[in-house]
C-alpha cells in the first residue's frame, strides 16, 4: 500500500517527536556533539519515509543546513554519500513538488561549496537541475537555488564542461533572461556564468548566444550588492580575450554601463580594481571618464555599429559628431590615429571637424595620404549640406524650427538613408526646407 494513501486514512507511521528530532538536527547553532549518530539517524528516516513528499523535503532542508559549513558538506560527502540520497529524492519527485525541489536544490547548492565533495557528485545533475528550473520557472526560489548549484558545480572542470555544452548553456540564457527584473537570480545567475567564461571557449560560445546583451540588462538592473558587483567585473575580465569581445561590448553600448555601475572607484577592492582594468586592457583605456561606445566604435573602425547606433537613436538621442572625451579626443581623432578609413569617411561625411593635429596623430605615411583624400572628397559634401542646412533655418519661421535642430540631427536622417553611399547631398537638396520643419 502507498504510503502516502496509508497516511492519509490512518495518520502519519511516524511520531512528531521523530520530526522534531530530524529538524533540530539541522537548527543553527549546528550542535557537533554526537552529530555522526544525528547524521545515521536522519538518513535512515529519510530512507525509510522516502515517500512521504514532506519528511523528504524536512530532511532536505536539515541537510542543507548542515552543510552550510564546508567542512561537514565534504563529511557527508566522503563519509554518508549522502549526495546520492539527494539526487535520489530529486529524480523522484522533480517534477511533483516544488518546495521539496527549493529544498534539495538548496542542499546541493552548499553540497558543491566543498572542492572535494565536488568530485563526488554525480554528472547527472546538470541535466536534472537545469529540467527543474524550467519546470518551475514560476518559483523564483528554485530557480535562484538550482542556479546556485549549478554555479558551484561549474567551479568543477568535469561538471564544467558538463554546463557547457552549447544545448546546456542556450537554456541557461533563456532562464537567466526570462528572470531580468529579479536581482537575486541574476546575482546567482552572473557568478555562474563567470565561472563558465572563465573557460576561453565557453566565453567566446556564450557571447556568441547573446551574453553581452545580458550584461546590459544586468548592468542597468539597478543591482548594487558587492557581490553582483565583482561578478559582473569577473564576467566581462573573463571575457575580454574572446575574440568578438569587443566588437559585441561596443554594439550594446556597456561602456557606459560599466562606467556607472562601477565608476568612482569607491569601496573596490584592491581584487576588483584589476578585474577592471583587465576588462579595460583590450580597449586601451584605463578609466572609461568621457569616452563613450562612439569613440570605441571610431576607434575600432566598427562602422557598421555605428550606423546601428544612428539607425536606432537618431529620433531621440542628439549626437555630437565632434564629441571628445576627457582627453579632448573626437570620434575622428580615434578614426585618424587608428587608420580605420572607412570610419573616417563616413565621419566626415557626418560633419565631423579634422584638424592637422587629427591627421598628425597617425604615424603611417601611407595611411596619412589616404585619410587626405577622404577628408578632400568628403569636405564638399559637408560644406554644401551646412549651406543647405543654414539657408532653410532662415527660410522657416522659427516658430516652426524644432526646437534644438542642429546640423548633426538635420542631417543624421540623410546619414541612415543615402549618406552611407554618397548620395547624401542629392537627398538633402529635395528634403531641406521639409525636413527642418518637421
């Protein structure tokens, strides 16, 4: 007869004495007196009682407070397997009782603190937790402790590469997004996938899957505790040799970001501190200050960011197309230095200012009579769209005027049309006076 119908009918086999027992084996302050002989005891009645849903989850939760405390976590390891009793209970009713999942979860979350224990615990864990958090999506408190699992057991090599599988962490991604507004499962969730990037290819697959577009969203959550704080640090320092580093953390604008939630350089850390600079290493900076993603994207010659930067903001972010940061630097002073020619014709075609100074930052003779050429090209165009521009000002009331137009906002829509191919002066010449007044 089932156990659970037999408890129903006739009222639990065991005593609440027994119960009492079991939980105050696992009541803070841990009392170490006789504890082996705790431990026997609370593993033969959870074997006992192993379908009783609510004696499972009580020895779960006694569990995991008792390894809380690395020391015993690998004792009951080493000594009682007493992880195999977990995942036991967990393949059994994974997908039939949340509480008892938050419960084992948790168990297995402070279970995988210890380096040793680690050793020990079973592959198929990986599989069975990442299950459970899509099973219970609903009950963040089973999300957020079988991340914490998961993030323990990454800290693993074998358990690692486990994580790892492209099928493992497009999951992950998706949980972690489906859960963007809650702050203790992305804290959870970005001490796990640091210590997935810190694997060189697993960095560069996760930012391929979209992790920097996360880092954004976990950069603006508003998040401020220390931890979730060196996470996101350690994230992005194990990132930064991947080689689409760069060109993804400039397209989702995390310099900025990162300048927020990490700028000032209060209560860092003397640990912290590097992990910055280290994520700052492949940009050639060492303090973000005023330099924003359009340097980054001039610098790099990332035109095509650039173009998606306009094409998305133009309507309601002004852009100065002779923006310096705080070494005084423009967009085409990091176009000119770096050679990125591309950058700097679609720069100059943007009306952007080019001083010798500018054109005596680049070293290379070759690259210098280049950038000449495209700055002669381009100075038509410039020169006749700011004539254009000023004789329609004059022509419209300034009642009319947008308030604030200027000849980088007038002329950014020309830029995501035609000004790409050089047709911009064709397509200014019919719009002018309409495009000012609207």
């Amino acid at each position: 007869m089932n156990r659970d119908f037999f408890s129903c009918v006739f009222g639990p086999a065991y005593s609440p004495a027994e119960v009492q027992f079991i939980k105050n084996v696992g009541k803070f302050p841990i009392q170490r007196r006789n504890l082996d002989k705790k431990i026997v005891k609370l593993l033969k009645f959870m074997k006992k009682y192993e379908d009783d849903i609510l004696i499972q989850r009580i020895c779960c939760d006694t569990i995991s407070n008792l390894c809380m405390n690395s020391h015993y976590a690998t004792e009951m390891i080493l000594t009682y397997k007493v992880h195999k009793d977990i995942t036991k209970t967990l393949k059994k009713y994974y997908d039939k009782d949340w509480k008892l999942c938050w419960k084992a979860c948790s168990a297995l979350w402070n279970m995988a603190r210890s380096e040793e224990g680690r050793w020990h615990m079973d592959l198929e864990l990986v599989s069975l937790l990442i299950t459970i958090m899509i099973i219970y999506d609903d009950q963040k408190i089973v999300v957020n402790t079988a991340m914490g699992a998961l993030s323990n057991l990454a800290l693993n090599i074998v358990f690692k590469e486990k994580i790892g599988k492209p099928e493992n962490m497009k999951e992950l991604l998706r949980i972690i997004e489906n859960n963007y507004d809650q702050n203790k499962i992305f804290t959870t969730a970005i001490g796990l996938m640091a210590n997935l990037a810190a694997n060189t290819r697993m960095a560069k697959l996760l930012i391929e899957m979209g992790l920097m577009r996360l880092m954004k969203i976990f950069l603006e959550s508003g998040c401020v505790t220390p931890t979730f704080l060196y996470n996101t640090v350690a994230v992005l320092s194990n990132c930064s040799n991947s080689s689409d580093f760069i060109t993804e953390f400039v397209r989702n604008k995390l310099l900025e970001s990162f300048a927020v939630t990490h700028g000032g350089g209060a209560n860092l850390t003397l640990e912290m501190g590097g992990l910055i600079l280290h994520t700052l290493v492949p940009f050639g900076i060492e303090d973000p200050g005023m330099t924003t993603s359009y340097h980054l994207a001039s610098k790099f010659g990332l035109t095509e960011i650039f173009y998606e930067f306009l094409k998305k903001h133009h309507k309601d972010e002004e852009l100065d197309f002779n923006l310096k940061d705080q070494y005084g630097r423009t967009l085409m002073s990091y176009a000119i230095e770096n050679s990125q020619l591309e950058m700097v014709s679609f720069l100059a075609r943007c009306g952007s200012y080019v001083t010798t100074d500018d054109i005596e930052t680049n070293i290379n003779p070759v690259a210098v009579v280049k950038i000449r050429q495209i700055i002669g090209q381009n100075k038509v165009i410039v020169l006749e769209t700011r004539k254009i521009y000023d004789e329609a000002i004059i022509k419209t009331s300034p009642l009319n005027a947008h308030v604030g137009m200027t000849i980088n906002s007038y002329i950014s829509p020309y830029i995501l049309t035609e000004g790409r191919d050089g047709r911009i002066l064709d397509q200014v010449k019919r719009n002018s006076v309409t495009a000012v007044i609207q």
